[in-house]
C-alpha cells in the first residue's frame, strides 16, 4: 500500500521534496524516535507545495478502492499525503508507542496535519483504540478537519455505533456537508436517525426553512406514518429536489399505502428506472448546483 501511495505523491510532488520524505522515513524504519519524527511530520509543510493537489487516474482511483472499499483520496493535497506515508511508517511500530505517538500528534497538530491524521485511520492499525478520538475530532467546527473523517472514509461506518453515526449525519446536514460523499450511508440507515431526520424537518419547515433533499436518504426502508405524510408535504414544496427525494424513497419501498405518491410521481421514478435519478447524482446536484449560465457551480 505505502508504495502505490508513493508512486502517488512521486507523480504530483516535486522529486526533491519526496526524497526529503523517503529518507525521513528511512530513518525511522531504522530506528524510530518521536521527536524526529514530530520534525518529520511538522517539516512536510517546509518540503512540499502548500497548494500542491494529488492526481489520480480512473484506474489508480480504482485499485484504491479495491484495496479499501469506500476509500478516496478524493480533495487530497500533496501535504496530506506525505503525512499519511509517515503515518504508516509508524503504524509498524509496537502498539503502545504507536498509539502514543498520535495522541501526541493530535495534542498539537494544526489543522491541516489532524486532516492528515483522521483520514488515514482507516489505513491504520489499532483502529477500535482510535475511535473515541475520530468522534472527539468530529466535534470540531473546522469542516476541513469534519470532512476528513467523515467524507470518503470508511472508518466511522465501519466503527461507530449507531448513536455515534447519527450525530455525524446530522452534523453534516447542519453545516451543509455532502451526504453522498458519506462512505456508509445506506448501509447504517437505522429507525432512530430516520425520525431524527423527520424531526429536524418538522422544525425547519416551521421556520419556512427545509431540510436539503437528500437527507431524506436516510429514511429508505423507515417510512412510518410521520415520514409518509413528510413525503406528501414534499411533493407540496414545489421544489425539484424535493420531488426527487421522495422518489428515490419510493422506488425502494413498495408499501401500498405509498401507491397514490407513485402515481404523482411518475416522472421521477421513470428518471430512476433509466439510470438518470439517482441520491449520489442528487447529492452532486445539491453539492454543485447549476448557475445561471447553465455550468455547475464546482470550484
């Protein structure tokens, strides 16, 4: 794995700087010690390219997903890459010295290096003695620091319990994170998040605010009475999205009271019998929506 993710940093990173890198962490295979290797992983940031972004290739973009289903590297910078390499440098140290070592990290770690940090957990050893630190991370209000581990990693879908998972999508829907991008989504719906998503509508609607669309997701295969009349109300609201989540919630529930939504949605869920309707392709819509001359609005 280290040296497909070199290969990666070799292709986007200047060759002075990865070597820098490689002859840091031949230095800690050698003889590892914490403090140089605290220099290592504050000096990336003196080596590498502040702005430098890594590019992966279809092909490369699926050998990692084979090797780490649900993993992306997907946003990543060069910095962040170089620091994940060492991290797996230390990852083959003894346990306690390893666990050690990031909890020191994290103490003093800015906010790039614990992106670093919470994004490589799920390629690190030890994980069940990590979790309580990746739901403490999540607390955060820097969303650079939330994404990373909460978006194209699979460790809280793999880690967390319920009431853990629930908080981290809700916290993604109150400061407007992608949900699709949630590696885990529809494999950790639950009862208690569906009314939880239920409720927060209920509020919003109260404001004259709403919910956005593919939250709804999370409702699939949970549609109580409540949820089935927040399905009608959506059909109410006149907005696209709306009508496309409740659709996407039908198409997968064939409950015969749902048969008059159906019939008023015919269009939509045409849309998702041809492949045109999706929740991953509405979570890119909401994510990027379209501007006024017509081209997604993607940075």
């Amino acid at each position: 794995m280290r040296a497909f993710l070199t290969d990666l940093l070799k292709a986007s990173a200047p060759a002075e700087a990865v070597a820098w890198l490689q002859e840091r962490i031949t230095e800690q295979e050698t003889r590892f010690s914490k403090r140089p290797f605290y220099y290592a992983f504050s000096g990336v940031s003196r080596h590498f390219p502040k702005h430098g972004s890594i590019e992966i290739t279809s092909e490369e973009g699926a050998q990692l997903r084979e090797r780490f289903p649900g993993f992306s590297m997907d946003h990543w910078d060069a910095f962040r890459l170089a620091r994940v390499l060492l991290l797996l440098t230390l990852a083959k140290q003894e346990k306690t010295v390893f666990l050690e070592t990031i909890a020191a990290l994290l103490n003093t770690a800015d906010l790039r290096e614990q992106a670093a940090i919470y994004s490589s957990y799920a390629l690190l050893p030890h994980q069940e003695e990590l979790i309580e630190s990746a739901i403490d991370g999540l607390r955060s209000n820097i969303v650079d620091v939330y994404d990373s581990i909460a978006l194209n990693n699979p460790f809280p879908s793999a880690h967390f319990t319920d009431a853990a998972w629930n908080q981290m999508v809700l916290k993604a829907i109150f400061i407007s994170r992608p949900l699709y991008r949630i590696t885990g989504l529809d494999a950790r719906r639950n009862g208690e998040l569906a009314a939880a998503i239920s409720y927060l509508a209920h509020e919003r609607w109260a404001a004259g605010r709403r919910i956005p669309a593919d939250a709804w997701r999370n409702c699939v295969g949970f549609v109580t009475d409540e949820i089935s009349a927040d399905l009608h109300h959506l059909l109410e609201t006149g907005d696209p999205t709306d009508r496309e989540a409740a659709a996407l919630v039908l198409a997968s529930d064939g409950d015969p009271r749902l048969a008059d939504l159906r019939g008023r949605l015919e269009g939509e869920i045409d849309a998702i019998g041809s492949g045109t309707l999706s929740w991953d392709r509405l979570g890119e819509k909401l994510e990027f929506p379209v501007t006024l001359n017509g081209a997604p609005a993607k940075a």
